[in-house]
C-alpha cells in the first residue's frame, strides 16, 4: 500500500498500480477512453491527464497521463487543476471534430462512453464548423454493425481482437487522421469474439446488429441477472426485454467466471427465445394418429389429471439444459428411481466419471479466471474453442504468464500494455494441444499433437507416467509420442501453476481419465496443479449431481414399467440413436413433453407443456467449474405476440407459458390432489437442497425472494424507463398492473432500491454520470477486481489437496486404421452444434452445413475433392469409448440395420490417417444427430 | 367596515375595464404560436418524416405517455414503426419538444381535444403526423448526420469531405 495524495488530500493506493486506475478506484471521475482494465494502458487517446507535483512546494508541476503513471508512494497529482481540465476538455474537442451529427440514430447513444466523457468534460458546444472527415462502412458480417464515421482512434478494438483476442482480420489501417479500423475488405469478422467489440469499443462504430432489428435504448430495457446457457461454462450475462421480445445479451461482469467478455455464441444466440419454433400454448390430442391441437391450460391440465390418476407408472426424463429446479421438480413428480437424465448411457457415464473425478481427487478446478493464471497448459482432446469458447480466450490470456517474467525483469508494470508486449515480443507460455484434428488455438501453441481418442489418452497417460512413475506405463508407445511426452512433463513440473484441460468433446472416457492422471501425477509430485473439464451443457454437471439413469436404462425400464413418459426440456433424438428413442417413444402409452421449442420428439408427444425459457423463469443452473449460479427472470412471457415482432405491441393476454417446475407442481396437483406447497421458487430451492445434502450451497447462490434493500424489491427497469402510460394503451385505456414476482427479490418494475444491490442481484450497471457499461467500475471495489461484495456464485466441489487418489490403470490400445473403413470422429461447431442458439438468424447464418470431413491426403487418396458428395454407411452403433476394447462394432453388427447418408466432403486439416469427422448437432444432419461419436463407417464417392 | 366599502368600491370601478372573458365556443380565442397543445409529428422540408425514432421525447416524458418503436428502411433511414401519444396523460409540459433533436415533434396551439370516450385520446403516428414542417421550418436531420440514407452516401452531407480511401497508398 502506498499513499498518494490528489488535491492535497492523502488517500491509499496500490503500490505501482496505474494512477488512472487508482484514482477511479477511489470514486473520482476522471475521464478515459484508451484504458481498459482488462487491456491495460496505451496511453493513445490523452483523456487522462492529470497534474503531477515535484513536492509540496511545487506549484506549477507538470501535465501527465493517469494510466501511464505509476502510484508511487508520497505522488502528489491534482484531477481539479484548472491546466489539466482544460487540457481534458481540449482534448475531447479535439476528438469530437470529426465526430458527426449521430446520436440520435446511432445504437450507441444512452450508453455511449464518448457522450458520458464529452458531458464529463463539460464540452457542451461545437466550436468547429469546418468539414469533417468521413468514411465507408465494412459489412462485417450478421453480428456487429460498423460506422467507421463515428472514430475517437483509441485503438481498444484492435488491441481488444488483435492483442487480447487473437484475432487477425481487424486492423488499424491508413495513417495521420485517417486512420481506419475495419478489415482489409468487407466480410464476417473471424474472430468468435467479435461481438465483444460491441462493448469494448467507446463509441457507436461497432454496435449490435441483432439489436439494431430491434432498436431499443439501454435504458427502455427490462433486464436482470442471467447466465449462459449456450455452453458449460456459465457465462454471467443481461439479458434486455421490450414489449415482450428479448432484445439483445450483455456481458454481466463476474471476475470469476467471465470478466469482461462473452463469446459471440452465449452474446447473440439469444434469439431463440423470439423464435417461430417457441411452443406457446399448450397442445394436446387423446388420439396418436390426429394432429396436435392447441389447448388450454386448464384443459391440459385436466387431461394429464386424469391420466395421473388411478395406477399409472410414470416416467420421468430430465435434462442438462434445465434448471436444476426444473430437473428436481420432475424427479419429485415421477419418484427418484423413476427419474432419468435424459443423455445417452455413453454421456452418463462420461459424465459420472468427471464428477467422480472433480469430487475425489486432489487437484481443484479452476474458475475461468484461474485458467488465465495457469502458466503452463495441457491441453487434452477437446476443441475449447468450439465446446466452450470462452475458456479459449482465457488460455489466450495464460500463455502470457511466463513471458510477462521478461517485463517483470526489465521493471515494466504489467498494465504498461504496450510496453510488455513490445518486451514478451512472440514468446508465449507453454501451451500443448493434442486433439483430433486442428483448432484455433494452434497458434499460441508450444507443440501440437493429433490423433483419435486413443491416441489422445495414450499420450495423456505417457505424460502421467514421466510425471510420475507409479502412474501405469503405455506400452508400445512410439518413440515421437514418448519425446513429446516427457517434453510436456518437463514443461508441467517446471510451472509453478499448471493446468490440464479435457472435457466430453471427444466422447472417450479413456481421455477424461488420462488428465486426471496427468493432473494427478502434478499433484503427487508437489504442483498446485488444476483440472478443468469441458462440459457439453449449461447444467450438465448439475444433472448428474440430482443423479438419475441414461435414456438406455429408461428405455429397459419403460419395457416393463410405464404407461407415461414426461420429458423436460429435452430432444432426446439429439441424445440416442434415433432406433433407440423411436423405440422409447413408441413404448410409451402417453407422452408428455414440457419444452419451450418444438423439435423431432415434441412432435411425438401427446400433450405439449410451453416451458419458458431462461428469459422467463429462475432458476439455478451448476457449470463445469461446479459453481452454482442463479439466473432470474428477464420478463413476463405473453402468451402470442401479435404481428411480428419489431414492432406490435402483444395482446395484453397472460400467456400460458411458465416455469418449468411450476407445470410439475401443477401436475402433480391435477394428478394426484398432491398440495405440495411449492409457492415460489425458494420453497424448490429449498427442497432440492434438503433431497441432495451435496447441493446445499445452491441455497446462497444468491440472496432468497424476501431479501430487501431498504424494504424495498431491487427493480429490472431503469429509473428512466419510458413508455409506461402507453406502450398498453392501444390495447386498454387503463394502465394494467405490474406483474407480480413472487420468486426473487427482483420486481417488473422501475420502482425500487435505486442503491447498489447485492453482487448477484445486479441487473444493470449504472451510475451517476455513467451511462455506459464503464459504470461497471463503480461496482468494483478495485477497479478490474471483484465486483464489491464477491463475485456470484457458489462452488460446490472442493478439492481436498494432499488426498491421494490412485491412477487409472486403463490403457487402450494404439489406433489401428482399418482398410476401407474409418473412425468418424467428433467436430463441435461455435455456431451450430447448439441446440437453441442455432434457431437464431445470426448464428444459423454462420453455422457450417453438415458434412463429412477428411483430410486433404486421404481425400485426394480416394479420388475425392473438396465439395464431392460422399455417401457414408454406419457400422452398427456400440460404444466405442466405454473402454478400448469395445471398440469393435461387429458384435452388435447384425442387430441394427447400416444405414446410409450423404453428405458434402469437406477438408479438415490435422485428422490422422483413416479418421474422419462429423460435424455436431447441425441442424439438417437427420438421423446422424443422434449417432454416438466416435463411430466406424464406410465411405463411398457418389 | 372601511374595508368593505374599498372592496365594493373596486368591484364597481371594473364594471368599466374592458371585457377578457369571450363567448367560447361561439367565439375563439387568440392562441399564440408557442401555446403547448395537441402534438404533432411533422415532416422534413424534403416531405419525409422527421422523426428518426430516437426515444429522446419518450425518456424526457415526466408522465411516460409516450411510446415507439424503431425500425429502419432498405437503406438504413430510422423512424418509427409505431408512434403513439396516450393524450389522456400527457401534461402538455413539451419537455418532448425540447428533448426533439430532428425538431419532429412539436407542439400545437390547438386544445380542442375532448373526448367522451378515454380510448379515443390514444393517438397513433397516423393521427399524430402532419404534412409540413410546422413551427420549424428548414431543418433536416438527415443532411446534417454522417448516417447514410437512401439518396445520400457517406461524404455528402453538409461540411462533409469526401470518403477516405483506406487502399490509397497516398500519406
Ligand atoms: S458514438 Fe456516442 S457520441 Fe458518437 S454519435 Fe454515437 S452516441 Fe453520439
Ligand atoms: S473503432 Fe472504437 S475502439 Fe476502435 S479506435 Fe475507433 S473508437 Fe476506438
Ligand atoms: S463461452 Fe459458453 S457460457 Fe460463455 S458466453 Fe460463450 S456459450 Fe455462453
Ligand atoms: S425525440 Fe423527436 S426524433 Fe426522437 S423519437 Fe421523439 S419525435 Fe422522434
Ligand atoms: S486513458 Fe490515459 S491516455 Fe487514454
């Protein structure tokens, strides 16, 4: 701790922390625009000029900038010198010269950072009324909107893409005043962070262009607290509602898990939630040969009442992309030992052995913040930069580790961005991939390995054993494998904080085991090692916790048991095998199906349940880390919206859709006159709890429905909500009621606590002065740091270090091609391979349509080129990856029909010699959705 | 009692001033340009809408009587999709007019409003837009902002310069 003085008034400060920091820290407003706590200083833009004084005596002192000065003990500086302010004022007419006439039609306006430093400088009129310079505009793509016009050149777009993010198609082009940020011809933006400059960027040259459909001022929005649900890793994130329609997705600060930044997949796949696949009103037929028909919510209900009562068996088949409520609810319906997961055996067991993993060992799973301060990685059989982008960009940030020693030692502070970069020069920190085929990341990477599952865990294991030698050996282990193996075992011990990274992505339980014996054997040796694992949903790991069978245990206990099957938020045809779920379905008498878009096996269904969406329910959902966290409620969905949905206001009918685990209490009323007293949420919560001792820290995942500021609810519509007298008088004269909300401590309205709420109560960031999302620094004690009172969330598996877990001892054997067949292995798509995102106009623009990949030899091998159609017949399903020796399909050959696709060949570089690759979950993939992957097939050109 | 007889004393002395009270409806008032009535939605002097849907006047309303929706043309033009003024709240402060960046909205000397029916005060952008440009004649927000519309690109507004060329090779 140092003491700095400003204005002659001593306060404490970090010692060596920039002074901009520093003082905003503090709660002065000094204006800013090149700094960004996550970027560093540049010192480019000039906004943040300070008075710096020699001593006491020193009157005149000299001009600075705040970001690019340290807080030395004893500094002496001055925000209110009259020098400096004016220099700050000159500067921000400077850079409004050029600046045109917009605001008023720009997307930025109302949380524009240039507007809040302009009216913070006190630069009120234009005194140049010479010519402006202008540009031309880049179509980058359905993402982000660009109008170049609107340039202050700070330079955080390029430093954000290019240095933070990896990115090479964003660039400051041009020279003297004209310089341009854009790419060097139109075209999508590569980078799957992208939307992130709509953030970073202080003015209105990048913007939404999802929300741009459906323009709507920040503060016109209904928002609240949400989470992800686009991936694992529970990305905090804002959603923002108008009239009905959910209007875009903001980053939610949370200096655990996201930071500052989403990935475009969890930024715009919001969208489904407004799409035509939405069930909104319950439909139903007594009769499997007639047509759905709409019905009410009574009638439904009624219905399923009389099908409850008397002896009917039901079933129950959750899901990983429910809530954990949601799941608990049905699972109190249908009665422990008849609730199902609703993912396939080879998932389950995947899963189980994760948990299982996390939950006994020694090694702690980092939260995406620790991945950025793990200073050696191991990467093992999973594409992060598809399955969990996120997480991609956090290893971006951790190969920076052991080069910043080089800044260290040439006594530059870290945050003198430019500086260390110029100093780190190319060298990053180790960093090692070995996954099937290329991905993203390849070029931060130290050494890059490629090979199918097997191979993956072979040299997973080597590594365990040259860490360790009481871990198993591999045997016949080729001689490159073993060098590469014992170089990333050096490579490990020498870390002080080394990370292995592994997930579900290859589908093959041999590779999950093998990093937790790398981590394993770093933890025996010594290391604060950590283990992080990829998973496939927003609440897989929360799923398996509640505990339950696989969709093929279901299906041998539908053979004897049920007459009903209810499924919650589930496609069970993106799970199985379609022959499999096809015989489930049919082997049910009634099937129930609770979802909120309609899908292959909703069509199925005899009675259709709308469920709302993470938009319109609460809810608790456990990412890959173990933290649980709570989402709320955005706003009150309506039952039909009437027109389309730019602009129409929606009839003012209660729609019928709700929460998921509301519809189970209902049923569960209707069925069996079960008065549960569930009333709100808390009591599910609170349930859940008590069933799943394990789960008890769910219940401080955020503060309960009675929790008060100041006896007052914490509102989810800004202070300057608009419209309110109106927006309904189209439809009623008299103003309706504000929807009640008997779950959370949040209210539909704009009355309320106007304070700071508690960290996981924050539905906004906003502050006096600060419109933009850079009030976010008045939420943080330390500016960069934790949101003040701790960042959301409650993990719910620690590590016990020191505990000794013994090694997996399973090796499986080295991959042999086969002759005329091949492996077809596993390819996750950011945009794509998600089942709700894909129904959104901007990611389905950019998703890859199906098909089948080779690399470029074999193809050329087999005579076939990029675009070729090529047909692929499936050796029978079994489960390759339960272990090594099942691998062979010709035991199970005879009892499932091959079947036959078509697909387009594509090239994938990095894809070992006699695999191939499938894409995942693309919409239009047909029966092939369900295929367990890795799988042997055959290949024919048509 | 001295008191009263001032009073009545005044009392007689305006049986004398002259009349300000008129015979309303049969007669009508003298209305000054700037009384804040009825409001309207004028047009640039080009004949477009001037309303760029810029949700200024419906922040600035005390009573929230204002609410729109913004939406834009093929080539980018915003305005509103819908536009509506609930009247049976609107206080007539003309904060809206003052908040106006285009000069669209505008408030009217006319208060002839009433309404038997409540529903009937709910005005939509078809009954609130006009077809000149009101008190205000002359400005058009889109020759002014660096926004491009249909019928004018980047460089073409007032005091623009034409478009960098960001692949000249020229300093
Ligand atoms: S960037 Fe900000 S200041 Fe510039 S036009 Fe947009 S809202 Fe106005
Ligand atoms: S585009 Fe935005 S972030 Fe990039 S230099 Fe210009 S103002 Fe800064
Ligand atoms: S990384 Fe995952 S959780 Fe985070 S924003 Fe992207 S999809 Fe959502
Ligand atoms: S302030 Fe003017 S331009 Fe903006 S929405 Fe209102 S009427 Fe339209
Ligand atoms: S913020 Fe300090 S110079 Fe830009």
């Amino acid at each position: 701790m140092a003491t700095i003085h400003i204005d002659n008034r001593p306060y404490p400060a970090k010692d060596g922390e920039n002074l901009l920091q520093e003082c905003l820290s503090l709660g002065f407003n000094l204006p800013y625009f090149c700094w960004h706590p996550a970027l560093g200083s540049v010192g480019a833009c000039r906004q943040c000029a300070i008075k710096q004084f020699k001593n006491e005596e020193d009157k005149r002192g000299k001009i600075v900038m705040a970001c690019m000065t340290a807080a030395k003990d004893g500094i002496r500086i001055s925000i209110d010198d009259p020098e400096a302010k004016e220099f700050r004022t000159s500067v921000a007419e400077w850079l409004m010269v050029n600046h045109p006439h917009d605001c008023p039609v720009c997307d930025e306006g109302g949380e524009c950072h240039l507007q809040d430093m302009t009216v913070m400088n006190g630069h009120v009129y234009r005194r140049y009324h010479g010519r402006k310079r202008t540009f031309h505009n880049q179509d980058l793509g359905p993402l982000v909107n660009h109008e170049m016009n609107r340039c202050i050149q700070c330079y955080r777009c390029t430093r954000f893409y290019r240095d933070y993010a990896g990115g090479r198609d964003l660039d400051a082009l041009m020279l003297r005043n004209q310089v341009y940020f854009g790419r060097h011809q139109d075209g999508v933006l590569e980078s799957e962070f992208s939307g992130n400059l709509v953030e970073v960027c202080p003015t209105g040259v990048f913007t939404d262009k999802t929300l741009k459909r459906h323009y709507t001022r920040k503060w016109d929005l209904q928002t609240a607290p949400s989470v992800c649900v686009h991936c694992g890793l529970g990305c905090n994130t804002i959603p923002g509602e108008r009239y009905g329609v959910l209007r875009r997705i903001r980053n939610r600060f949370n200096g655990a898990v996201n930071g500052y930044f989403l990935c475009d997949r969890g930024r715009y796949g919001y969208e489904f939630v407004n799409s035509e696949r939405r069930t909104r009103q319950p439909l139903l037929r007594k009769n499997r040969t007639e047509p759905l028909q709409l019905a009410s919510k009574r009638d439904a209900l009624q219905h399923l009442g009389e099908m409850l009562s008397g002896r009917a068996r039901v079933i129950g088949i959750g899901s990983p992309r429910a809530s954990l409520e949601a799941n608990f609810a049905l699972r109190t319906l249908v009665g422990r030992d008849r609730f199902y997961l609703g993912i396939s055996e080879r998932d389950s067991r995947l899963l189980a052995s994760v948990l299982d993993i996390l939950k006994k060992g020694p090694a702690r799973t980092p939260s995406l913040h620790e991945v950025e301060l793990a200073d050696a990685v191991l990467v093992l059989g999973e594409d992060v930069a598809n399955t969990a982008p996120r997480l991609g960009l956090a290893l971006r940030q951790s190969v920076r580790r052991q080069p910043e020693k080089i800044a260290k030692k040439m006594d530059i502070p870290l945050w003198d961005d430019h500086a260390v970069r110029a100093a780190m020069q190319e060298e990053h920190g180790p960093l090692f991939i070995a996954t099937m085929a290329n991905t993203r990341l390849d070029d931060i990477a130290t050494r890059t390995f490629r090979g199918p599952p097997a191979e993956l865990a072979r040299l997973g294991l080597a590594i365990a054993h040259a860490l360790d030698p009481i871990a198993p050996q591999v045997p016949d282990l080729s001689d490159t494998t073993q060098a590469l193996a014992s170089a990333i075992a050096e490579k490990l011990m020498a870390a002080e904080r080394p990370l292995v990274i592994s997930g579900m992505g290859c589908g093959d339980n041999a590779v999950v085991e093998a990093a937790a014996n790398v981590t394993w054997a770093l933890c025996n040796m010594g290391r604060a090692a950590e283990l992080c694992y990829v998973v496939p949903e927003c609440n897989s790991l929360g799923a398996m916790l509640l505990g339950g069978g696989s969709l093929e245990t279901a299906l041998e206990a539908m053979n004897d048991a049920a007459d009903i099957l209810i499924i919650l938020e589930n496609d069970l045809y993106r799970r199985g095998d379609a022959a499999m779920v096809d015989r489930l379905l049919a082997a049910a008498r009634h099937i129930v199906i609770i979802d909120h878009i309609e899908h292959a096996t909703s069509a199925k269904a005899d009675v259709v349940l709308p469920a709302a969406t993470f938009a319109e329910a609460d809810g608790t959902l456990v990412n890959n880390e173990g933290r649980a966290q709570r989402f709320f409620q955005v706003f009150v969905p309506k039952g039909e919206i009437e027109g389309d949905i730019k602009g129409d206001t929606p009839r003012d009918i209660p729609g019928d859709i709700q929460e998921s685990w509301r519809w189970m209490r209902d049923i569960m009323v209707a069925g069996r006159g079960d008065e549960r007293q569930w009333s709100s949420l808390d009591d599910v919560t609170a349930a859940c709890a008590a069933a799943i001792p394990f789960l008890e820290p769910i219940l401080r995942a955020a503060p309960p429905a009675a929790f008060r500021m100041d006896g007052q609810k914490i509102p989810r519509e800004s202070h300057r909500y608009s419209g309110r007298t109106a927006m309904h008088a189209n439809v009623n004269i008299h103003e309706p009621e504000q929807p009640h909300d008997p779950d959370t401590a949040l209210a539909f309205s704009m009355e309320g606590y106007l304070g700071h709420p508690p960290p996981s109560l924050i539905s906004r960031f906003w502050a006096p002065g600060w419109n933009s999302i850079q009030a976010l620094n008045k939420f943080q004690d330390e500016v960069g740091g934790q949101l003040s009172g701790g960042d959301p969330g409650e993990r719910l598996i620690q590590a016990t270090p020191g505990k000794k877990a013994a090694y997996f001892e399973n090796i499986p054997p080295g991959f042999e091609p086969r002759p005329g067949e091949w492996l077809l292995l596993p390819l996750h798509h950011i945009f794509g391979s998600e089942e709700l995102s894909i129904l959104a106009p901007g990611i389905a623009e950019l998703s890859a349509q199906p098909y089948l990949a080779l690399n470029p030899e074999d193809a050329s091998n087999l005579g076939l080129t990029a675009g070729d159609e090529v047909q692929l017949r499936l050796r029978a399903q079994t489960d390759v990856t339960a272990d090594g020796s099942a691998a062979d399909g010709s035991a199970n050959a005879a009892t499932t029909p091959a079947e036959i696709f078509r697909l387009t060949l594509r090239f994938k570089p990095g894809l070992l010699h006699g695999t191939a690759g499938l894409p995942v979950g693309l919409t239009g993939m047909g029966n092939l959705a369900g295929v367990a992957l890795p799988a042997w097939g055959e290949l024919k050109k048509v | 009692m001295w008191n009263s007889l001032k009073t009545m004393w005044i009392v007689f002395l305006h049986m004398f001033r002259r009349r300000v009270t008129i015979q309303y409806p049969d007669e009508k008032p003298n209305i000054p340009p700037r009384w804040r009535g009825r409001i309207i939605l004028s047009r640039d002097p080009d004949g477009e809408e001037r309303c760029v849907a810029c949700y200024l006047c419906a922040a600035a309303c005390p009573v929230d009587c204002i609410a729109l929706q913004a939406t834009e043309d093929e080539h980018g033009r915003r305005y509103p999709e819908f536009f509506r003024i609930n009247f049976s709240r609107c206080i007539f402060c003309g904060y809206c007019e003052e908040a106006c960046p285009t000069d669209a909205i505008q408030l009217t000397p006319d208060f002839e409003m009433g309404e038997y029916n409540r529903k009937n005060l709910v005005y939509e952008k078809e009954d609130l837009l006009i077809d000149g440009t009101g008190k205000y004649p002359g400005y058009n927000f889109y020759r002014v902002a660096g926004a491009t519309i249909g019928g004018k690109n980047k460089g073409e507004a007032e005091n623009e310069a034409p478009p960098v060329d960001p692949h000249s090779l020229l300093p």
